[in-house]
C-alpha cells in the first residue's frame, strides 16, 4: 500500500491539468486516440 499511497503522491498534483486537457477537444481527441 506504501506504493499506491507514493503514486498518489506523485500524481496528484497533474490531475487538474489532466482534467483541463480533457476538457479541450484537443484533449478528448488525444484520449481517444491513445
């Protein structure tokens, strides 16, 4: 659990540029690509 809770850590902080990307239609056209 010592990872998962590490991860988080790490990858929290880039959710709210994740969610703006997503919101783009650049970013839904990339999501959906990948």
């Amino acid at each position: 659990d010592i990872k998962t809770a590490d991860w988080s850590e790490h990858v929290a902080p880039f959710w709210p540029a994740v969610i703006r990307s997503a919101l783009t239609l650049k970013g839904l056209i990339s999501m959906l690509r990948a």
